[in-house]
C-alpha cells in the first residue's frame, strides 16, 4: 500500500466525478468510465449532471507534477494506478431485484490490471457481503492474486446528495472500512486527506455496507409514514402541510414531508436490504410496506387529479394536462428512476393529453428514456390546461403566477406544497 498513491475512479457520474474531482487536489487522479459521449464531454469542460461547474472541472484537470485528473474510457491506462475506488451504479431490475452486472463487470476490468499491493475501494450501495462474497472473489479470479495477502479491499459507502451544493463530497463525513487492520487505517487516512468533514472508521466492511443501506431505508420508511398520512388527512377534509407544521413544533418530532419517492437511492436501497434478508429466510414486513407505500404515490396523485377535476366538470377524456417537474428531485437535472412518469403515466390511461414541462432536465436524455418531449414555459403559457400537476419544486418555478396558467376549470394539484394554498385545488 503506497503512501503517494495514484488513483482510479470507476465510474465517472453523479458520485464518481465529484470524488475524483476532490481527490485530484493532492493526488494524481485517472477519471474512467465505458460513457464514450460522457468522457468526451469531460474533456471539454462539460460536465451534464451539473455536480460540478465548468471551472471546477477544467481545475481538475490541469495537471501538475503530482496531482490533476485525466478522464478516459481506456481501462488499460488505470494500470498505473494502485488504489481503485469503484462508484458505478447499483439499480434494480422491473421485479425489484438488485441487479450487480456493473459492480461485477467493474471488479473484472480491476481485477485484470491489479497489481501486487494494490487496494480496492467500493463506494457504490449494496446489501451486507457483497464486496468480499461478490466483488473479491472476481478481482481473485481476474488477477491471480490472493485477497489480503496480495491486495486489499474496502468499503466507504457514497453520501453525495445530487443538486445539493452545501452537502458537497468533501463536507460530508464518510464512513470507511477496510479488510484487515492496517488496510482500513490506510483507507481512513486517504478519505482523511481530503474529507474536511472528518471520517468514521467501521469495525468491518460488512458494518459499513449495512449502515449505508439503512441510511435510505430510513428514510423511506419515514416518507411512507407521512404519505399514509396525507391518504388519511384527505379523507378527514384535514390539511396535511397544516398537521405537520403543528406536529414540528414538537422539539422531537421529526420533518418528512409526503411525496414521490424516486431517485438512485431512497428508491432502490431499501430493495438491497431486503433481497438479503430474504436470502437469510427473514421477511422484511416494515421495509416492503414503506416501499408499497411510496411506490404507489405516482398512481395515488394521478388518481387524485382525475377526482378533483371530475368533481370542477373538468374535461376529463381528451383534456389537456400540464405536468410541472420530470426529475427525481428538485433543482436536479437527475431523472434516474424518477416516480413523475408514474404519475404522467397514470394520466394517460384516463386519455388525458400530457405536456412536460421541466427547466433543469435534458431534453434528448427525457425522450430517451421516457419517450416524452419536453416543452418551453413559453409553449405552456399559450394553452389552457384541465389541470396543472406540480411534481417537483424547481425554483424557476417560485417565478410563475400560477394563476396566470389557469383557465376557467383548471384544477392545480400541488404534489410538494409548493405553491400558497389559496391558488390550487389540491395537494398532498
């Protein structure tokens, strides 16, 4: 384990840039990814998740004697390279299942140039055990080495909030891990050098898997706990927004908000924990019906729009929607597994016509994988809309008189509460 390391981020997205981009700093940094048009688009300067800006990306890259990244999709130039840290993703298929193909294809690309001394660190979320039963024995395979004799692994679990430019990588204290005593340290001093916010030192890898996957799943359980409760409130005639400013006056009372829950993480990290537990014979009952419940809001919002127009006379068959929002969270352009098109989705089975409208989100990328086409706030504002969803709280939109969109029928429905309360006709 060398002490002037040169590293390789795998994986170059939302969580692998970023890290690269602080670890460029101090160190000599090789940037990979298998995104051809991505690494392109590095090298320019550009980076399309807007994590980081022009000038902080163009800073990574210059290269002085003993730091700077270089961005590539030639996995032979990582040879050089003697600690790997692997951020790729780790999604789940159509039935809820985690799906390991990248983890595993990134440990195979490692495993072929590991080398004598070199350490492996994932950051990508997964259930207990998958880095030594999964990922080791594949670098094992790939580079005939022996696993703690020959090389070392790690685990230090990703924390970065896409959009969140307070929360940045560096301000984030990381949990790290390692798989022998003197491999955690040498880990826990490299994240040390760079992570302003400090770092926790896990008592094993497996301590450090199972605290990031609960992380999420926390948090999924709390949004579905508050979504009940907006299903419960709306039947009582009860503002839910007004229920839980009263409750948060209340020194221990906890802040979630209802809503939809999408994204790479609180969406998918909980599904990690319970294919686990599953494996182990136990049924996760609290962690699945958390994920039911929030699973279940983009039918819920739709279902709750085609009420509430029905109930104004509202053209329901053949009326014209306008969905504000597409990514998975506000000021973000991410729409990675974002529950909007659950909504939009359910609309349509009402025949319903459906425009988007979303500032931060890539036009080419939303017709890619949704098959939708963006409109401009300028096309919205020339026609009169049934009803208005407002799914994702932009703050382009705290500019728009809602008013000004609405005709004489129009139903706005407020997924975030974002708007004043006297100008729409619904929210959660």
């Amino acid at each position: 384990m060398k002490q002037n390391p040169t590293i390789a981020i795998i994986g170059l997205g939302y969580v692998g840039l970023p890290l690269a981009a602080a670890f460029s700093e101090k160190y000599k940094v090789i940037g990979f990814d298998i995104n051809s048009k991505r690494i392109q688009q590095l090298q320019q300067g550009i980076d399309n998740t807007l994590e980081l800006s022009s000038e902080e990306l163009k800073k990574a890259l210059q290269q002085t004697e003993n730091s700077g990244l270089i961005v590539t999709d030639d996995s032979s130039i990582m040879a050089n390279a003697t600690v790997y840290i692997v951020t790729v993703p780790t999604p789940t298929n159509k039935y809820n299942q985690p799906v390991l193909i990248p983890l595993q294809k990134a440990s195979e690309t490692i495993g072929i140039i590991l080398k004598e001394g070199d350490v492996v660190i994932y950051e990508s979320t997964v259930y207990p055990g998958v880095t030594e039963d999964i990922c080791v024995p594949i670098l094992e395979e790939h580079s005939n080495l022996t696993f703690n004799k020959n090389f070392f692994a790690g685990y230090s679990p990703e924390r970065i909030n896409p959009g969140d430019k307070q929360h940045t990588v560096t301000k984030i204290l990381k949990v790290t891990s390692g798989s022998t005593p003197e491999s955690a340290k040498y880990i826990d001093d490299l994240y040390a050098s760079i992570i302003t916010a400090g770092t926790h030192l896990a008592p094993s890898i497996k301590v450090a898997e199972a605290a990031k996957v609960i992380e999420n799943s926390q948090r999924d359980i709390n949004i579905a706990f508050v979504n009940e409760l907006s299903k419960i409130f709306r039947l009582l005639n009860i503002d839910t927004q007004d229920v839980l400013e009263a409750a948060a006056t209340k020194w221990n009372f906890l802040k979630f908000t209802p809503g939809l829950v999408g994204g790479h993480c609180i969406g998918v990290d909980p599904y990690y924990l319970a294919q686990k537990a599953q494996e182990e014979g136990y049924n996760p009952e609290i962690i699945l019906a958390g994920r039911r419940m929030n699973d279940g809001m983009g039918n819920y919002v739709a279902q709750e729009v085609v009420k509430l127009m029905i109930g104004k006379d509202c053209k329901v068959k053949g009326g014209n929607v306008l969905v504000m929002g597409i990514t998975f969270k506000e000021n973000c352009p991410d729409i990675r597994n974002s529950k909007v098109i659950d909504v939009i989705e359910e609309l349509q089975k009402y025949n319903l016509n459906i425009d988007v409208y979303d500032p931060w989100a890539n036009a080419d990328e939303v017709k890619s994988e949704f098959g939708l086409s963006l409109i401009s706030e300028e096309a919205s504002l020339k026609k009169n809309y049934d009803a208005i969803v407002l799914t994702v709280s932009h703050k382009e939109f705290s500019k728009i008189d809602i008013a000004q969109f609405k005709a004489g029928a129009c139903v706005v429905f407020d997924v975030k509460a974002f708007f004043d309360k006297s100008t729409i006709d619904g929210r959660l």
